[in-house]
C-alpha cells in the first residue's frame, strides 16, 4: 500500500520511522508538511519512488533522513535540496537509484557527519568517488562499500580529518594504501576489503592507534606485515586474510591484547606461530589458515593454551601444513565450538580428552593421517552439528552406541575411510541429518533401510559402499525429497523401471559403474544431472529421449558412456535444449547424429567415440558453436572434413576424429580454431600436405599458464546441489599408449596426425608451436628435412616421426629439448651423426634404426671419413639381402622346371610317367622288407 495521507497531518511530529514496513508508490510531497520533524525514515523499500525530494526543504529541524533502497531517478535536483537543511547530521542513501547531476559549487552541508552512499546506482553510472564528499569537513563516518570505483583512492580524502568510520569496501580501487590515509590519526573503523589494492603496508598504519576494528581482506597486499601494528593495541577486530602477504608472523602482534577476532588466513606467510600470541587472551576467533606454518599441531595448541583456551570459540588451521599428533592439549579449549584442521598432515588417534569438549558444533578433520577409532573420542559430543572427517586412515566397525548421543547432528561426512556400519536392521538414528557422506564404507550388501528415516536429507552420498541389492520400491520414496544422490560404484543389479514408480525427479543422480540393466529410465524435468554410465542398459534409447513431457526438460549433463545401447541415435534432442554435456561413448549406436542436435544451443562436449556412426561428417554439429570438446574418434566415419568444422565450432579446444575413415585434404580452416589445444586425426585416410597454416593455433603457441589444470563444460547458474560444471575427459594416444586425460587436460597440447597418408614435407610454421607438448606425424609418406627450427619447441615431451621418407640430417637444435621423454625416428632416410645432447642419448636405440644414422645410442661408430652405415637392431624390419636372394633363387628355378612341362605335352607325359615308374619301385621296396617279418611272426607263433 501507499504511504497513509493522514499521516501528512501529523504537523507535530518530530520522529516518524516507516523503515523496511513495505510501503510502495509515490512519497507524497505533502509530508513536507511534517516541518517538525527530527528524524525520519523511508528506507528499504525497494518500491518507494520520490519524483522529487523537493518536499524535504521545509523540514529545517530534520537531523536525520533514511531513504535507502528508494527510487530517485527523477529528483534531478536531491543535492541541491538536501544540502540546503541545515540541521542535517545523518543522511542514508544505500541502495538508492540517482540521477546524474551536477557538482555544486557551493556546498551547505554544515553539520553532516554521517552519510551512506553504500551500493548506490547512479544513471548514468560513475565509477568515481564524487568530489563533492571531500568537503564534508564535519564527516565521522562515509560508507562508500559496493559502487564499483575504480582508480585509485582519491587523495582528497585526506581533508575529512574528523572520520572515524571509512567504508570503501567492495569496489575496485587500485595501487596502493595512500599516505594520506595513514593520517586519519581518529579513524575506528578501516574497511578496505575486497579491492585490488596492491603495494606493501606501510609501517604508518601502526599511527591509526585509535583504530578498533581493521579489514584488509581480498586484496592483492603484499610484503610482510609491519611490526607497527603491534601498536593498535585498541584494535578488537583483525583481518589481514586472502592476500599475499609474506614473511613471518610478527611477534608484536602479542601486544593487542583487546583483540577478539583475528584473521591471517590466505596469504604466504611461513614459519611458526610466535609464542606472544599467547598474550591475547581475550580471543574468541582465529583463522590461521591456507598457510606455511609447517608447525607441530601440538607446538600451537600450547602457545593458545593457557591464555586463550577458556574464551576460545572458533580456530581454524585449514591446509597450513600442521603436522604431529594430537594430545590432550586440546582438551583444554573447553568453550571451543569450532575447530578446522582441514587438509593437513596430523596423524595418530584421537585424544580421549575430545569427549570432554562438549561445547562442539563443528568439527572438520577432514584429509589428514588420523588413525584409529574415531568415535571412541567423539560419541559423547551431544551438541554436535556438524562432523567432516573424511579422507583420514580411520577403520573399524561402527555401532548403534557410538552414534547414540548425536542428537543434534545435521552434517555427516566421513567418505574415504574403513568403517563398517553394523546396525541392527530396525534402527533408527536419533539424529536427522540433511547432508550424508560415507563413500567407501561397508554399509551392503542389502541398502541400508535406516536412511528411510532421514527425511530431511538433502544431499546423499553412498558410492562404493559394497551394496549388493536392487533399489527397493520404497528407498525410491523415501529419497524423493534429496537433491543429490550418488550411488555410484556398487553392485546395483536389476531394471530401474521395475522400482521405480514414477520418472527420477532427483535433480543430480550418479548410478554409474553397477550392474543396472534393461532399458533407461524415464525422467522428470526437474532433473539436472544423470550419470548411468558402466552399466548394462541396453535397447534403444527413443522411449527415454522421445517421451512425451508436460514441461521443457532441464537436464544439463547426460552420460550413457560404457553401455549396451544400440539403434540409431533419436532425432528428439529438441526437448533438451539445456544440455551442456552430452556423453554417448562406447555403446553400438548406429547411423549418423541427427539433424535435433544441433539444436543444443549451449553444447559444450560432445563424447561419442567407440561406436558405429556411419556416413559423412555430422552436419548437426554446425549449429554448436559454443562446443569446447568435440570426439567422434573410433567409428566409420566417412567423406571429407568439412571447412565449417574450422569456420563455426571458435571455442573447440578438444578435436577428436581419430580412428575413422575421413579422407582428402586436412582443411586450411582449422587453423582459424584459436583455441585448440588437442587435435586428434590419426588412423584415417587424409591425404595432401599438412598446413603451414598451423602456425595460427594459439593455444599451442605459448607454455599453457592457466592455474587450473582442468577443462570444463560449465553452466552459469547452479541450483541446489547440482554441479555447475563437469570435468571434460578424453581418451589420448600420447607417448605410445592410450590414456584417459581429465584432470589434466587443460595441460594437454597435442597434434596427432599419425597413420595417414599425408605427403610433402614437415612445414616449418609447425615449429612456432612453442607450447606444443606432443607431437605424432608417423606412418605418413613425408619427405625433406626435419625443420632446422624444432629446437625451438621447448615444451615439446614427444615426437614420433617414425616410417616416413624423412631425409637429410638430424636438426643439431633437437638437443635444445631437454623435456623431451620420447622420440622415434625410426624407418625413414636419415643420414648422419645423432646429436649429442642430454636427452637423446639416454633414448633406446630402437628410436633411429632403420636409418642411416650413427653415434650413441646405435652401436655404430661415425667413421672418420663420414661414412655411416645402416643399423637395424635385433628385431629390425629393414632390407635383409640374403632371404631375398633365396627368394628370388626360388621362384626362378621352380618356372625353370615347371614352364617346360606346361608347354610341352611330350615332356609332361614323359616326366608323369618317370614319376609313377619311381613310385612302384618304392612301393616294391616296401614290401620286401616288412613281408618276411610278418611270415616269420606267423611261423613262430604256429
């Protein structure tokens, strides 16, 4: 509703508060009438409009004026009208939409001292601090956090010398802390988090001695942190977090004895942490972590201890390198509520003194060496919320008792241990729990019925849990509420249609690697990401991608790898039009894909290698231009590549079409994908020469600096606890074998055009490659010279140029490759000295037989007039003279015996009847010798 009317009648009243009450519409200029009015408040309705601010001039008492979150696009003329109240103190605009205006040569605001401009938006938008706030010389306190600024932050900053509070926070200011900062000397509360401030801190920050609370956070601060700062012994709040500050904790920072909460985590700093942090024993939250510590868990447990222990609420030392094993120190923290030990390396068994720290809420030891029993230490902890230990060397059996006592207990990840859960089969938890992770436990071999009563659960992780059983009927109903479900890595057996009621409405479902069979089930459209693959489905896969849907589907990651699926691939994929990640590989499809793929807009991997596609290149695929990895490697592919395929598909970083039938030319447009980073056309039937174009694949010219080694398909926004994003995985030949390639593809380049017919010679452009890693141009019909400029691709970890026509010399810069762990330059014609370098003697000689090479690793020595001399090795498949001669030996006199009797009739007569004559007189021979025998036996025995 609109702001009450009546309320403009009120002409006595000096405090009206409206704030955050819902009130949408126009403000009426007749609360101007409200000319007694001290204190008013609009704010935090995001649907109040003021055309102007006009009715506001008449309130001359008004101190303080709240309207965030208001509209006030249209009141052009709000600086010149409120700077004319004199009696204004505390003006807040958060949140609010203003118009462009003017700076006011002249300026009013005499008795201003608070002013909150926080998240602002201006039309047109600005992305500097108005120059109009540095003449507010009574200010104690600006809020500019969230406007987006940039630059630097300005200097005149230095003429607000009454501020106390200063809120910059969340922009993009850039360079360093001013110098005219540091003289704010009455400054209480710093915020300058979340910015790109780079530079040291300098020693001056410890003359803000009346500073309380400091945030320095998310920036990009480096150098150590001044000792200075032990001199803010006001300060009750620290954070210095997530920057790249170096060096060791200094020792002065024991002196700030006010200080509750302290936050160095996230940056470089290294060593141990120094003993006078034990002096702040009004501490009631520290986070030491993501740093280089390198310190006994024990050594820091003791520093804390006898000061900080009792008031202790929450430390955290997540992957700081702490090491040792823990004792009953810890037992002395009994107010702690939080501890974080995340990914480190503490080891041993936990102390029994943890079942005395009842204060637990949170405990994460997760990823460390702890061994033993865990619920030994920890069944007593009623309190507990939340337990991660995950990732250790715990084992044992688990029982209904140590699980007894957590009530409260919401939060359970304890994946990649040894337990085993031996529960009687009518138990029931005395906990509700929303989030379940036990990977690789022993919970089988029949599903685990308690998980029934957990009807709050959100998330379920069972993968590798040893069960030996068909989903039942009523886990499937008993999971309907869980947004994840993984029961990957079992021994599920049997058809999900028999179960399952009604279609899957879980939004993410991992049921890959079992022994699922039959036909795919049918989903819902509430259905994010389904994993089936390493099962046994089988039949078509029209019933599962044609049915009829009331709603458009949203699945954004499909895989079917590894399966029994068969048929032609349905034309229907216009129903799925949010797919990201499709994968198909290794079933028996048939066929070429259909024309509806190419209406997946938002494709990004397309996997559907090893089956039995057929006919020319798909044209469908013309239509995903945002695809990122493309493998259609392994099928009966046919036809030409397209010139499209380098025109349209920009973002291809993975080109897989190996193991085809593709012929003619390697097309010029490839070169164009500037992104590529593995091309793959090995063992198909391209022909002509090999581009000199490929000079232009950028990706493969630099040394790859990417911080994630990793590629992914990826959707912009997630829901629940579905993924947004998939690991893309593909199948690699490298260094002559094949391997699966997904956490480290982004690493990956590769050009492999091996077992083909290519002719003419190795383009020179090829060694521009400087980020090339592999290298394959083998079982080709190349001639001319290896490229004088190879030596120039340092990066390069393999070449195979093995059975071609290669000729001249080994390039002497080959030796410049000292990453280089595989070479072969077998079967071709070189000639000449082997290099010497660090890397290529160390090869086996099996690498340039077949040529006419000497020098380590061949056994043959370079004579001293230059001759060389062909070596083969032990299993060498060069020209053995002699069985040729014996062949040709052969084949000559056998026509020698046999043309003549072919022509000849008399001769032929003549040579059959010499044979049958030779023949009776063996047979006669025969019968002379073995006759008398027998007459003789038969004598004897008569």
């Amino acid at each position: 509703m609109a702001i009450p009317s009546f309320l403009c009648a009120m002409t006595s009243l000096t405090h009206l508060d409206l704030s955050y009450a819902g009130f949408m519409g126009k403000i009426p200029s007749q609360i101007g009438n409200l000319s007694n009015l001290v204190y008013l408040g609009l704010g935090g309705s995001y649907d109040l409009l003021a055309e102007n601010v006009e009715w506001v001039s008449s309130m001359w008492k008004l101190e303080y004026l709240h309207l965030s979150n208001a509209n006030l696009s249209k009141a052009f003329h709000w600086l010149h009208t409120l700077q004319s109240l004199p009696s204004l103190t505390h003006l807040y605009l958060s949140f609010c939409t203003l118009p462009h205006y003017n700076e006011p040569s002249l300026l009013n605001f005499s008795s201003l001292q608070t002013l909150d401009l926080s998240r602002t938006r201006y039309s047109p938008a600005i992305s500097f601090v108005p120059k109009w706030i540095f003449k507010l010389k009574k200010l104690v306190s600006l809020q500019l956090q969230g406007n987006g600024i940039q630059g630097p932050i300005p200097g005149g900053i230095r003429n607000l010398t009454l501020l106390q509070n200063l809120d910059l926070s969340g922009n993009s200011f850039s360079s360093s802390i001013p110098d005219c900062l540091y003289g704010l000397h009455r400054l209480k509360f710093l915020y300058l988090m979340d910015n790109n401030l780079d530079g040291t801190i300098s020693d001056a920050l410890g003359n803000l001695t009346s500073l309380v609370e400091l945030y320095l956070s998310s920036n990009q601060l480096e150098g150590t942190i001044p000792t200075s700062l032990g001199n803010l012994t006001s300060l009750v709040e620290l954070d210095l977090s997530r920057n790249q500050l170096e060096g060791n904790i200094p020792t002065s920072l024991g002196n700030l004895t006010s200080l509750v909460e302290l936050d160095l985590s996230g940056n470089q700093l290294e060593g141990t942490i120094p003993t006078s942090l034990g002096n702040l024993c009004n501490l009631r939250v520290i986070d030491l972590s993501y740093l280089k510590l390198n310190q006994q868990v024990n050594e820091l447990l003791e520093i804390l201890a006898p000061c900080i222990s009792h008031g202790l609420t929450t430390l955290a030392v997540r992957s700081s390198r702490l090491s040792g094993n823990l004792t009953d120190h810890i037992g002395a923290f009994k107010n702690i509520e939080r501890l974080d030990f995340f990914n480190n390396s503490i080891g041993g068994a936990l102390p029994r003194s943890f079942g005395k720290l009842s204060s637990f809420r949170h405990l994460d030891l997760s990823i460390n060496k702890f061994s033993g029993n865990p619920f030994e230490s920890l069944r007593s902890l009623s309190k507990l919320s939340s337990l991660h230990i995950g990732g250790n060397l715990f084992h044992g059996v688990v029982k209904e008792d140590d699980l007894a006592n957590f009530t409260s207990l919401m939060g359970f990840v304890a994946s990649g241990n040894s337990f085993t859960l031996k529960v009687g089969p009518k138990w029931l938890p005395n906990f509700q729990l929303t989030y379940l992770e036990v990977t690789s436990w022993q919970l089988g071999p029949s599903f685990p019925l308690w998980i029934q009563s957990q009807n709050k659960l959100n998330y379920v992780g069972l993968s590798n849990t040893g069960i030996f059983d068909s989903i039942p009927t009523q886990m499937w109903e008993a999971l309907s509420q869980v947004l994840y479900l993984n029961l990957s890595r079992n021994h599920i057996h049997g058809e999900i249609g028999t179960t399952l009621k009604n279609p899957i409405s879980i939004p993410t479902i991992d049921l890959s690697s079992n022994h699922l069979c039959g036909k795919l089930p049918y989903l819902s459209s509430d259905v994010l990401g389904l994993d089936l693959s390493s099962n046994s489905f089988s039949e078509s896969m029209n019933d599962f991608l044609c049915n009829d849907q009331d709603k458009p589907m949203q699945l954004q990651f499909l895989n079917l790898a590894s399966n029994n699926l068969s048929g032609e691939i349905p034309d229907c994929w216009m129903n799925w039009t949010s797919l990201v990640d499709v994968n198909l590989q290794s079933n028996h499809f048939v066929g070429n894909l259909p024309q509806s793929m190419g209406s997946l807009a938002d494709l990004q991997s397309l996997q559907i290698r090893n089956n039995t596609l057929s006919g020319i290149f798909p044209t469908s695929v013309k239509k995903n231009n945002q695809l990122i990895s493309l493998d259609l490697g392994e099928n009966n592919l046919s036809g030409t590549i397209p010139t499209w395929v380098g025109e349209k598909l920009l973002n291809v970083k993975i080109l897989r079409l190996r193991s085809n039938r593709f012929g003619g030319h390697i097309p010029n447009e490839i070169c164009q994908m500037s992104h590529l980073q593995v091309l793959d056309l090995a063992q198909n039937n391209l022909s002509g020469n090999i581009p000199s174009c490929f000079s232009n694949l950028s990706a493969m010219t630099l040394k790859n600096q990417s911080t994630d080694p990793r590629i992914y398909s990826q959707v912009q926004y997630g829901k629940y606890y579905s993924s947004m994003q998939s690991i893309v995985s593909v199948l690699l030949w490298l260094k002559g074998r094949g391997d699966e390639y997904g956490n480290i593809l982004g690493l990956v380049t590769s050009i492999d055009l091996s077992s083909n017919k290519l002719l003419g010679e190795i383009p020179r452009e090829i060694t521009y490659l400087n980020g090339l890693n592999f290298l394959n141009m083998s079982h080709n019909q190349l001639i001319g010279h290896i490229p004088q400029g190879i030596g120039n691709m340092r990066s390069l970890q393999s070449i195979d140029f093995s059975r071609n026509q290669l000729s001249g010399e080994i390039p002497p810069t080959i030796a410049n490759l000292s990453f280089l762990s595989m070479l072969d330059l077998s079967y071709n014609h070189l000639k000449g000295n082997i290099p010497t370098g660090t890397q290529l003697q160390t090869f086996d000689a099996s690498s340039f037989i077949g040529n006419n090479l000497c020098g380590p690793p061949l056994p043959i020595n370079c004579s001293s007039n230059g001759k060389t001399h062909s070596y083969e090795g032990s299993h060498g498949h060069g020209v053995n003279w002699f069985f040729v001669s014996m062949t040709i030996g052969f084949i000559v006199g056998f026509w020698i015996v046999i043309a003549p009797l072919l022509i000849c009739r008399s001769w032929r007569y003549a040579y059959f009847h010499f044979l049958d004559h030779v023949w009776f007189k063996l047979q006669s021979f025969r019968s002379g010798v073995f006759l008398p025998k027998l007459c003789k036996c038969s004598s004897t025995n008569g």
